[in-house]
C-alpha cells in the first residue's frame, strides 16, 4: 500500500477551522454594521421582487470578500508551519542535504491563488460600480487565471486525459491535450465566475449556490486526508479507482495517500472553509427576505476562488460536476446571451404584487425571430423549458420567457412564492451535489479504471 503522509494534517486543518469561524462571525458583524455606510456610498439596490422600496446594501460581497481574503492572508504562516518550526529531529542533515526544504513550490501555488481571488474581486466591485458589459468583462477572468497556470505549468501539470475504456483501442490510453490543456482551465475560471453571476435575483440565490458547493469540495477534500489512527473514508473501500482523478490526470500512478495528493487537497481545504465561513455567515442577512445583497463581487470571487481550487488541486472535472446546476443554466441561456432571443437588463422571474407569487417573466421580440431563433425556441419550448406566445394568425413568436433555470422552474412547477422558489434551487443544488458524488465514486470507476 502507499506510505501515508508522515505527519498527520490536523494542526494547520485546525487552525483553518479556528479561522473560518471566526470568517463566519465577522461576516455576521460586518454585514449590518457596514450596511448604512455602503447605502450612503449609493451602492444599494431595490429588492425586484417585494412590494416595498427600502434601498437594500448591494455589493456587499466585498465585505465577504475583505474578510475571506484576510483569513487567508493571516493564515499563511500556520499553512507553512511545518517549515517555520520543524519538529527537533526534521532538519538533521542526512548525507550531507538537509531533509527539511522550504516548499516554494506551495507558496507560489498559495500566492498565485490568493492574487487570482484578488483580481476577481476587483473585478467584482469594479462591475458592481459601473455595469461593465458582459463581452467586455468576460475576457478579464483569462487574465486573472494566468498566475495560476504558470504555477501549475512550474509544477510539471499534468496536461493529459484519460480516454474512457470503450473508445481506448481507436485513441489509447493517454490523450496528451497539451496547451488545450491550458485553454480549458482558463475557461473554467471565466465560467465559474460568471455562472454563479446569472443564476441570480432571487433573496439568499448567490449565497446558497457558492455555500454549497464550497461544502460539496471540502467534503470531497476530506475523502483524500489521512485522518489519525488510520481511519480512512469510503473512498479506501473503493481501492485504486479513488487514485485517478474523473477524466484520468492521476492515472500516472498518484496513490491514494500519497504525499503530493493529500497536500493538494489540504490546501484546497484551507480554501474552501473560510469560504464556507464567509457564505453561511452572508447568507444569514442575505436570506428572504434580504437585508443586504451579494452584488457581483461575491459571484467573481467565490467563483475565482473554485476555480483556484479546481485547477492548482488538479480536480477540475470533479469540480465542473458540482457546477451542474450553474452549467444547464449557462447552455439554457445561451440563446439570449448570444443574441438569438433579446436579452433584458434584468431576467429574475416576475412578481404578483397581489398574490405575491412569481412568474416567469417574458421577453418580447421587437422584431421577427429568424428561423434558427424559432428552432431553437420551440425545442425548448418542446422541452417544457420555455414558454411561448404566438401570434394567433401567423403563429410567429411575439414573447418567450426568459431563458433561465428559475424561469424554467417556474414554468415547469407553476407559480409560487420567493422563498419557496430559492428552496427549490437549493434543493436541485444538493441533489446536483450527490449525483456529482455519485458519477464521481461510483460511475467514474467503470468508465475509467485505476
Ligand atoms: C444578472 C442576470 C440578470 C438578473 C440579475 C439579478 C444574466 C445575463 N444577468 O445580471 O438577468 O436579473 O443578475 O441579480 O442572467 N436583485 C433582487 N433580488 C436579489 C438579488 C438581486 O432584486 O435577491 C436585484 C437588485 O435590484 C440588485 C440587482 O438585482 O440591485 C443586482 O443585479 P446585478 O447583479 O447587477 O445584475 P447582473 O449580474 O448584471
Ligand atoms: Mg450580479
């Protein structure tokens, strides 16, 4: 069996938990207490789906934001404790070399992270201020991702993929994608840090997403530590097929247990539990009915902060899994978001001020859809996805409802309330987060061996 990781990980975890609490309070303190003054900086916003105005705080994912990357900065030297107090006997020279080595490598993959975070969030609050159109905003994550595929380029980043056994005798075993490689996990970070952004507009919609699927990667994590008194998850039972990443960039012989595994996932950990600090702390102010909103500073940089993991814990694939929500929200909105159907400022469902139920809302077409628009809506519509109000003569498409998944609820489920309708999404969340765990552990292995 593979040697375990010599000293178990449990002060730096320890102290990463201690922090993340303290995440959580912070942010249950900061966000109301900041909230006048974010008003009075004119970052407000009127709640789209209550009967009454009272300006709500935007943007107060930069409180989030502030704190989480404040955790992370002071949290540095515990990350690199081991390095900083070696125990007594670890830096004996042996044969002339000193056992004990800084790892730069870690501080860089550190470093280049939590600047990545950083830019996201200016972007964020850059966006929150001055509306920036999305084509021009959507190259800027590509560029905030470059720290992190340096690091992992320095680190000897595994570029290939591992080809599904039914197809393996017209490609082989191995598919090197070299710089598509590198293409695609730019993209992740320009996907997560939008996805989270137009899966929106409902109290507590933002918060919720990130807060879980900031859980359903820690519990992933925890599956690779090696816990004291060798207790070990699941995952041992599964024996090798735990060693290979979904799509196959450990195959090349990473073990379960090894050293450079459990490290990866420690300093995903390290990540995602202020994260989740930050987010459960949110969303106690955030949930309907909202006392402050997320703007788009806590999106970009809790997506950043996913696709940091994803890409330097070398999980990707198991990380797009957990994005499958956000992914059928993104490909269901492409008509508007590529110009096939209008797109309005705002896409949130529609409110009944006199029954207080949401609708879908509709989007009219100005002008007559061309035939690909009218294909692609009436698939849709086939799908029960969208619905359609067609000229009664012609029977051209005069308004469709706007292509989103809180919408396609809404026409799949019939109106309802707010609340109602964020624990719907909450719950297709969840359940997006098991069946990822599922195809993960379960369905990955028959696909892919170890
Ligand atoms: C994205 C969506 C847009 C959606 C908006 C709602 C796309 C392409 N864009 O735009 O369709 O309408 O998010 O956030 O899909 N708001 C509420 N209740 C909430 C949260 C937000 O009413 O719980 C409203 C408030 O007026 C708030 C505004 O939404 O001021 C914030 O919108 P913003 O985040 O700037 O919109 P976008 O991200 O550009
Ligand atoms: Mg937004």
């Amino acid at each position: 069996r593979p040697t375990l990781s010599p000293v178990p990980p449990l002060p730096g975890l320890l102290t990463s938990v201690g922090f993340s609490l303290l995440a959580f309070l912070a942010t249950i303190y900061l966000v109301p207490a900041l909230g006048p003054t974010f008003v009075k900086a004119n970052l407000k916003g009127r709640d789209l789906l209550k009967t009454y105005d009272t300006p709500i705080p935007e943007s107060q994912g930069l409180v989030c934001a502030s704190v989480y990357i404040l955790c992370l900065i002071l949290f540095i030297p515990f990350a690199f404790s081991d390095a900083l107090f070696p125990p007594v006997d670890a830096g004996k020279p042996q044969d002339g070399i000193s056992v004990l080595e800084f790892p730069h490598h870690q501080l860089s993959m550190y470093l280049s992270s939590i600047l990545s975070i950083l830019m996201a969030t200016m972007l964020g609050f850059l966006d929150d201020v001055f509306d920036i159109r999305w084509r021009h905003k959507l190259p800027i994550p590509i560029v905030a991702s470059i720290p992190l595929l340096m690091v992992y380029f320095a680190e000897q980043g595994n570029t290939s993929i591992a080809v599904p056994r039914p197809v393996r005798f017209i490609l082989g075993n191995l598919i090197n994608l070299g710089p598509l490689y590198y293409l695609y996990m730019s993209l992740l970070s320009t996907f997560t840090t939008n996805s989270i952004n137009i899966l929106a507009g409902l109290n507590g919609v933002e918060a919720s997403q990130a807060l879980i699927i900031a859980i359903s990667v820690a519990l992933n994590d925890v599956l690779y530590l090696p816990f004291p008194l060798n207790f070990h998850l699941p995952l041992h039972l599964l024996g090798n097929r735990a060693e290979i990443e979904f799509g196959g960039t450990w195959s090349a012989g990473m073990a379960y247990g090894s050293k450079e595994l459990v490290e990866r996932h420690l300093f995903s950990l390290y990540f995602m539990l202020p994260m989740v600090g930050v987010c459960a702390g949110f969303l106690y102010h955030n949930w309907y009915p909202a006392r402050a909103f997320p703007g788009d500073t806590l999106c970009y940089f809790t997506g950043m902060a996913f696709a940091v993991v994803g890409i330097q814990g070398h999980f990707s694939k198991t990380l797009a899994l957990f994005f499958a929500p956000q992914i059928f929200n993104f490909v269901l909105s492409c008509p508007q978001l590529f110009g096939l159907m209008p797109n309005p400022r705002h896409r949130v469902p529609r409110l009944d001020p006199r029954t207080n139920l949401l609708h879908p809302s509709h989007t009219p077409f100005p002008h007559p859809p061309s035939k690909l628009s009218t294909l692609v809506l009436h698939t849709l519509s086939l799908l029960g996805l969208t619905q359609l109000t067609l000229h009664p003569k012609s029977g051209m498409i005069m308004e469709a409802t706007n292509l989103t998944i809180l919408n396609a609820l809404l026409v799949r489920l019939g109106p309802m309330r707010e609340e109602r309708l964020v624990r719907v999404v909450v719950a297709v969340q969840v359940a997006g987060s098991v069946v990822a765990f599922v195809i993960r552990y379960g369905l990955a292995g028959m696909v892919y061996d170890g």
